[in-house]
C-alpha cells in the first residue's frame, strides 16, 4: 500500500495524506459514506441525483466547474450503492482552491428551487435514456429487484421508479444533506506534491469549524437467506435473448468474498476464460458470456449473463450454463489458470498505482472500509488463495437455490404467442 499519514479533525473529519514530490499535480478526494443502501422505498436514487445537486452551486461558489478551470483543475464525481466520491486534480500549487471549494459545498450547499428543478430534469433524462430506452437498459432493475426483498441493493443507484425522482422534496433533500453530508460522515484524501504540515493548516482553516450533522443515519435492513430459486420473463424489443443469473454471495469485508472475486475471474474474465472458451467459442447459442461481483459492503451478488446469438433462446442457453457451473464445481483449477488470474490481479494492481487519482480513491475506499491497510491484506490473500478454497465456495455459492434468473427476451413478432411478463419461484 502506498505511504500515508492520518489525523483527525475535532468534528470527526478523517484525513489522509500521501505525499508524492515527484508530480506538479495534487488530487483532493472527498467521500461521503452514502449511497444508494442508505435510501428507502419510495425515496430511491437520493443519493446519485444528490450528487447532481453538488455542482449547483454553494453560498460562496455560483459555479462549481468555472472555480476549478480558472485554476488549472478538473473534478467528477460517482454514486454506488455505498459510497458517493468526489475528487479534484489540479496543479498542487492550486490545492487550496480545492479545500475552499469542497469545504464550502459540505457547509452551505446551494439548495434553491431552480437548482432543485435543474438537476431533476437532468437525473430524469439520464434515467431514461441510459435505462429505459437502451436495449436490456433495464435489465439491472429486474435482476436486483428479483434476488433481493429487503435490502436496498434491490435498487440501482439510479433509483427504482423515475417517479421517486419525480416526487422528491425539498424536506427530503435537506434533510438528507444534513444527516449524511457532515464531516464526521467523510474521508478526505490529499495526494501528490503536498506536505502533512500543509494539509493539516488547511483542514483545519476550511473544514475545522464545520459542525457535525445530524445524529441519525440510516443502516439498511438484512437481506434474509434465500432458499428457492427465482425466475422472471421479461419481453422487450431487443435483437436477441439475454440471460442473467445471480447468486447471493458474501460481503466485502466476509469469508468468502475474495473467492467469490476469483470464481468469477476464472470463469469469466477474459477471452482465455472458462465461459468464454466453452460456451462463445464452442456453441452456436452464446454471442457473449461474463461473470463478475458486485463487489458491495454487504452481501450481494455474483453474477453470470450472456447475450445469446440470432434464433436462440435464454433458457436453451442457461441450460448449457448450468452444465458448466456444475462441472466447474467438481473440477481443479490448474496452477497455470489460477496463476494467469492472479498475475491479472497484479498487474491491475500495478495499474492503479500510477495514476495519482486511483490511488487517491483506493485509499479513501479502503479508509471507508475500516482501514487502508486492508487494500495490502486483500492483495496478499488473493494470492495466498488455492484452487480447493475457489472450488469449495463455488459448491455454496453456485446452487440453484441460491440463484435469481432472469430471462430477458425478444417480444414475440406477431402472430406469435405473447406472454405476459412473469415472475415465479421454482
């Protein structure tokens, strides 16, 4: 893991510092530490339009974007069921416009009516075109709704209905920035051509004096066991059939999760896969074929989906799956398999620590998680992890009664036999 230092400010603000004098750049990182698990029903999709909100403008800064260009810099955010991150990379000597900026949107965000309005319209159109009007667009929706009743991961970020996003109000969106946008809620991470002197002053300067929020934040409710299959049909006009099969698989922080990761890397990832070998490049059925977690705090889920060529069907391919997931379950991954994923591991690895900005991330992540030190232990145990460890949690996670499978197929040309779309525990 790379260097970093830690303090803490005395409303509860966690920040870290890694220092780098051999860039011009710094990166700010600020995550909050909500997302889309923390909503509830009928409120879906706060936290990402939430994240819109953000760029509206604050009670010193009209324009968010303007005050990062004047200074050289660029900023983004993104939304996933646990978090909400936002960073900031400009020339370090900069780096104080970012703590002006960041610290003046968690105090006093720009709440008006025709922000409000600006950015609902805004989350609604990206709603629709990204989900409702892209072939298998909505296929998430389906899927996450049919393996899970309780927890909010039955969501996407994006939220359930666009009519949740259509009826947020003003009480609603106040009332969420003051209870999960407050420092003792956030990490913040400096990087690059700084010093631990430096970014302490600054913390202090910007972020010091901001009170704490709200006393209560909600912790979503457990996702009971599931113990029978689950099947739905859905009919969309889509070139072909679609299958998705999901199965409840541990949490990130669980035993079981990394080898849930690397069932998956083994089966799915990559052109050398499993899947990809028996079923894309041996079959006429499967144009496509991947698998792949969630990767969420609390359990969630594997999943493996495939796009099926011209003229067959989701269930005929599903058949072919199966027959593989149950031979996979009996077999030894060979040490030249399980060493081409792990060497995929490492050289991702690798990858992330070039860019001043994923490691920025990484270590907000990780800090989120409990600490930044699990990032090297994660790493270290993937590579410890063997074959029979992979194949034993495959024979808990990849049986029928612990899957959710949708069937996402093209609506019957007419004259041929239309059914309604169906749900039904087999």
């Amino acid at each position: 893991m790379m260097d970093y230092q830690k303090f803490v400010l005395g409303n509860g603000l966690q920040v870290y510092v890694h220092e780098d004098p051999n860039t011009e750049m710094a990166v700010l990182n600020l995550l909050y530490k909500v997302g889309s698990r923390n909503e509830v029903p009928g409120k879906t999709g706060l936290a990402h339009y939430f994240e819109h909100l953000m760029f509206g403008g604050s009670e010193h800064v009209p324009s968010f974007d303007t005050a990062i260009e004047r200074v050289g810099g660029e900023c983004n955010a993104f939304t996933s069921t646990d978090i909400t991150n936002y960073y900031i990379s400009l020339p370090a000597i900069n780096i104080e416009t970012a703590f002006w900026l960041e610290s003046d949107r968690m105090l006093a965000l720009t709440l008006q009516e025709r922000v409000i309005e600006a950015q609902r319209n805004v989350v609604i159109e990206e709603f629709k075109q990204r989900y409702l009007n892209q072939p298998y667009g909505d296929a998430m929706h389906h899927l996450r709704a049919l393996a899970f009743t309780k927890h909010p991961y039955r969501w996407p970020t994006i939220g359930l209905e666009v009519s949740d996003i259509e009826n947020f109000t003003e009480a609603d969106i106040r009332d969420f920035y003051e209870t999960y946008y407050r420092p003792d809620n956030a990490i913040l991470v400096v990087a690059g051509n700084v010093t631990l002197d430096q970014i302490e002053r600054l913390s202090e300067k910007w972020f010091g004096t901001i009170p704490v929020g709200k006393a209560h934040l909600l912790r979503p409710v457990s996702e009971p066991p599931q113990t029978q299959q689950r099947t739905k049909t859905v009919f969309a006009e889509v070139p072909t059939d679609s299958l998705y099969k999901a199965y409840h698989m541990p949490g990130r922080l669980e035993a079981g999760y990394l080898e849930a990761d690397l069932i998956t890397d083994v089966l799915g990832f990559g052109r050398s896969s499993i899947l990809e070998q028996r079923l894309v490049k041996n079959t006429e059925v499967f144009a496509n074929c991947r698998a792949y977690v969630l990767g969420s705090v609390d359990p969630s889920l594997l999943i493996v989906s495939g796009r099926m060529e011209k003229g067959f069907t989701a269930e005929q391919a599903e058949e072919l799956l199966d027959r593989e997931l149950e031979s996979f379950k009996v077999s030894t991954i060979s040490p030249k398999i399980l060493q081409k994923v792990k060497n995929q591991s490492e050289a991702m690895r690798s990858y992330e620590g070039v860019h001043l900005l994923n490691r920025a991330m990484k270590l907000a992540y990780y800090a989120h998680l409990g600490s930044p030190e699990l990032y090297e232990a994660e790493y270290t145990q993937k590579l410890k992890t063997k074959s029979a460890e992979i194949i034993s949690w495959a024979n808990k996670i990849l049986v029928p009664e612990n899957a959710s499978v949708l069937y996402y197929k093209q609506t019957p040309q007419e004259g041929g036999v239309m059914q309604n779309e169906t749900e039904a525990v087999a």
